[in-house]
C-alpha cells in the first residue's frame, strides 16, 4: 500500500539533524525520562541546546519529511515500540525572568515547580496549582494543566511558539481557546510561555501551596513511578471515586497497578511494560462502563509504535 511519507532512512534521519547543535541520541531508550518508566527507543533524541536549535531541527525534520514529537515526559505513555523519527526533549530550555506588571516569562524546559518557587520569591501569586506538578511549562501549556486550585488558562497570557515552517511567534492567550486539560494550539512547539500573576505576600502563598502539598503527599502514590491521573474526571464526578467504588485499587497486569493509595494513578512497581500499562487500562475502562455506564477518558496520551 502507498502511503504519504517515503521510508525513513539513517540516512535521511541524518541529514534532518545535521545541523543540531545540542545532544542528539540514537537509538535512546525513552523509559528512562518517562515518569512512568516505561516505552520502548526513539530513533534519535535531541536535546536542543537554544529555540535556535528547536528552529533547526523542525527545519531539517521538514526538509526530509521526518516526524516529529516533544517529550515533556508525564502525562504520557509511550508504548514498548518506540518512537519513530525525531523526539525533542526541551529540558535545556530552563530561562526565566520576570517582565512589567508582574508578567513572567518561563521557556518551555522549566518544571512547574520551579515556576512556582520563582513567583513567590516575588510575592506572586497564580501559579499556586502547580506545587509538586511535575511537569514542565510547555507541557502544562499544551494540555492546559491543571489541578483542583487552578489551570494554565487561567493565567496565561501569551505563548511563545515555533510553527511548522520554523517561525516563531507569539500567541495571545486572549485569542487561544481552552478545554479540560486541552488547549487549542496551531501546529507547532511551545518554547516559552508569559504568565500574568498578582502580587500578594509570600505568606499566603505558602500557606495555600504547604496545605495542598500536603494533601497530594497523603491521597496520591507521590514516591512510585507514575503518570500523574489517568483518566479524566467525568462531570459532576471523579475518575478515583469510581474506579475504586469498581473493587479495581490494586489490580495488576504484570508489574503495572491501580494504585491502591488513589485509584485514578496506576504505578509501575518495577518492571512494568507498556502493553501491561494499556491492558490494565483496558480493563479498568471495560470495567466501570459495565458497573456503571460511565466511559473513562484518558488524561494521559499514549504515542508510539504497536
Ligand atoms: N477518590 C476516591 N478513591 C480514590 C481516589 C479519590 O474515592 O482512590 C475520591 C476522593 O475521596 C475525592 C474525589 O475522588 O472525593 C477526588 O479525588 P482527589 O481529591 O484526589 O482529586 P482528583 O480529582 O482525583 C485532581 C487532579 C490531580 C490533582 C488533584 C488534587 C484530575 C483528573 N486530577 O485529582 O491532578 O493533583 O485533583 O488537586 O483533575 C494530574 O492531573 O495528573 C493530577 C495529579
């Protein structure tokens, strides 16, 4: 059968990443930088050194017709195959600074986190729902994270983006529209992102973050190998809730469990595979539909080969 990409060769693989000046990997397994730990091998790797380097790898992935994906490395699964063509890892994207009428400007590299910390060093408050998040500021963009004390949109002002054909411009929050854990974005990388914070006292929000993390330390299975929620929650109800209210908490295929500290995270206790990871998935999923008529969806996005 035809289809629409020619083969990809070594050879074309190398000519697209000829000019990359950060690190470029072949064969790398992904597991390793998965929060999960588990999914097969990328073809190559890169870890863009600049936005100039992001800019020169989707120019090259261009020229030669070379797919290509970003890794933040937490909501998603990737499966045992791997990844074919060109993954980017931004983890060397990590400025932050902050700019007038206390916006601040995070590259897409930077953990949450650390996002957060940077805001109330200044007395800024906003960013307080991503205490103990451990995703990035790119992935947190894409997917409009969020938790019950806040989402991306809600502070976001404006994107800092690549398009397909290497330009990068900026994206006005005011002109993006969001969903649950879903932002609507052109084809392209988000390198950076500009939030917009008030100011308040270093008090408040540490009080506000202490209590939250405290409660994410005592329901979620915060020290085993995880993919943050699984599913999301349906309205008006909570994936967790009927997932256990299933007798699901601690069901295991392989080395891949519902954790039985908060059902909607499933752990790797060591050695789990990505197909265990899916079948368990599978079974939840077939199980809460029969008990009770509701059809998971999945938080998580699951990428590579079968
Ligand atoms: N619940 C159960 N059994 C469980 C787990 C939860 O009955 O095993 C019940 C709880 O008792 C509660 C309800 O389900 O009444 C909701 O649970 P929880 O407060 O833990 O919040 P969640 O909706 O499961 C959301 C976010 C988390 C975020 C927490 C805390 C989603 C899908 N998940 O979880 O975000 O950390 O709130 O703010 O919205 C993530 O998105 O990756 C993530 C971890």
């Amino acid at each position: 059968m035809k289809t629409g990409r020619p083969t990809l060769t070594v050879e074309r693989l190398q000519r697209a990443v000829q000019r990359v000046q950060g690190e470029v990997r072949w064969g790398e397994p992904l597991a390793p930088i998965l929060s999960l730990q588990v999914g097969g091998p990328a073809d190559v790797l890169i870890v863009p050194s600049d936005v100039e380097d992001v800019i020169r790898v989707i120019q090259g992935a261009r020229a030669e017709d070379i797919p290509f994906v970003v890794l933040g490395g937490t909501n998603v699964v990737v499966r045992d195959k791997g990844i074919r063509g060109i993954v980017m890892q931004l983890k060397q994207l990590t400025g932050i600074h902050e700019e007038a009428n206390h916006v601040v400007y995070a590259q897409a590299g930077v953990r949450l986190p650390r996002l957060m910390q940077f805001a109330m060093g200044r007395n800024l408050s906003g960013m307080e729902w991503a205490a103990g998040i451990p995703g990035t500021v790119g992935g947190g963009v894409v997917m409009n994270a969020g938790t019950q004390l806040g989402e991306m949109k809600d502070v976001l002002h404006a994107v800092d983006f690549v398009n397909l054909c290497g330009r990068r411009i900026r994206v006005e929050a005011s002109n993006m529209s969001f969903g649950y854990r879903k932002t609507m974005l052109p084809k392209g990388i988000v390198v950076g992102a500009w939030v917009q914070l008030t100011l308040s006292t270093r008090e408040s929000i540490e009080a506000k973050t202490k209590t939250y993390l405290r409660y994410r330390r005592v329901t979620q299975p915060l020290t085993m190998p995880n993919a943050g929620s699984v599913f999301k929650n349906p309205p008006g109800d909570s994936a967790g809730r009927l997932v256990e209210a299933a007798g699901l908490k601690g069901m295991r295929v392989g080395d891949a469990e519902v954790s039985t500290k908060h059902a909607n995270f499933i752990v790797n206790r060591g050695t789990a595979t990505a197909s265990q990871v899916l079948a368990l998935i599978r079974k939840v999923r077939q199980t809460v539909a029969r008990k009770f008529g509701v059809r998971l969806q999945l938080e998580w996005k699951i990428i590579g080969e079968f």
